[in-house]
C-alpha cells in the first residue's frame, strides 16, 4: 500500500473507525515511514483538539431568527 492509501486510513484510525488488522497494519507502516508517522501525529492531535471543544445547541428558534 502507498503512503497516500496509508494517510486515509491513518484518519480512520484516529477517529477510531478502524478494525485490528488495518490497525496494526498502519501502525506497522508509521514505524517504518517517517513522513507517515508525522502525519498520524497531526492526525491524532488533531481529534484530541476537536474532542476537546464543547459541543453547543442553539435554541429552538435559532433558524426563524436567522432568517
């Protein structure tokens, strides 16, 4: 498999969307494929952020005031 096929499953795997075997099958690559590894890096600081903010629910008549 080729880094660029590598990098979509290395997003998978940092939302969790993975199964065992292309689990261990990315983390095998990052070991050997630095540019990949810096990528899974991001890639997992990246949901870290995204799981830190706090999700908001606008009010019931937030869409009839918007338009």
């Amino acid at each position: 498999m080729d880094c660029r096929d590598m990098r979509e499953l290395i997003v998978q795997h940092s939302s969790g969307d993975l199964g065992q075997p292309e689990i261990v099958e990315v983390e095998s690559h990052i070991t050997e494929c630095a540019e990949c590894a810096v990528y899974y890096r991001r890639s997992q600081n990246l949901w870290k952020f995204l799981d830190g903010i706090e999700e908001i629910e606008p009010e019931e008549n937030y869409i009839a005031r918007f338009w």
